[in-house]
C-alpha cells in the first residue's frame, strides 16, 4: 500500500484561535503556514486489509488527525495540514510552528 498513490480528501476547520495542538498519533504528516483563515486538512489514504479507523477532529484548539487499520492490516497514510501563518503550532506536543 503506498498513501502517494491514494485520491486526497480534504476537510476545512473554520479557526479563529492563536495556537493549535495538532496531534498525528504518528502518522506523517507535513505542517504548512499559508496565508489562508482557516484551517485546511488533506488526507491520503490506502488500505487493503484490516479494520479502517479515520479521524480528523477539532475540539477547542486541539485537532486530532489519524489515519490507520487495525487487525491483519495492510494500509498506509499521510497528511498534510495549511494552517493561518499567525498560529503557533505544537505538534504532538513539540513546537512545530512559531505563528506571526
């Protein structure tokens, strides 16, 4: 399975927030500041085998992104989030971006 491969889907999250808590639960995924006032998440998926589990949640200023398959499972994935350039951004608790 490769996640490059896999039609991106995307969700926005609207934001008016200072700092964000992303949280990946280790899956990859690339951080991006742009000049956008929302929040914009692209997921790509892939999955052959197992049990599919998806997420992509915001409570607060925490978003909760995972992607993944449980079981004998055969799935890859990956994200990429576009966030304001004014955010700070800790990801998975390490500061990922310094917003300006």
């Amino acid at each position: 399975m490769d996640a490059k491969t896999a039609k991106p889907e995307s969700k926005r999250f609207p934001y008016a927030g200072t700092s964000l808590k992303l949280l990946t639960h280790e899956v990859a995924t690339k951080l991006v500041a742009t000049d956008r006032k929302d929040i914009k998440v692209t997921r790509w998926f892939d999955s052959a085998a197992g049990t599919v589990h998806l997420k992509w949640t915001l409570k607060g200023d925490t978003l909760d992104i995972d992607a993944g398959c449980s079981g004998l499972a055969l799935c890859d994935a990956r994200f990429t989030v576009e966030v304001p350039k004014h955010l700070t951004v800790t990801k998975d608790g390490h500061q990922a971006l310094q917003g300006h």
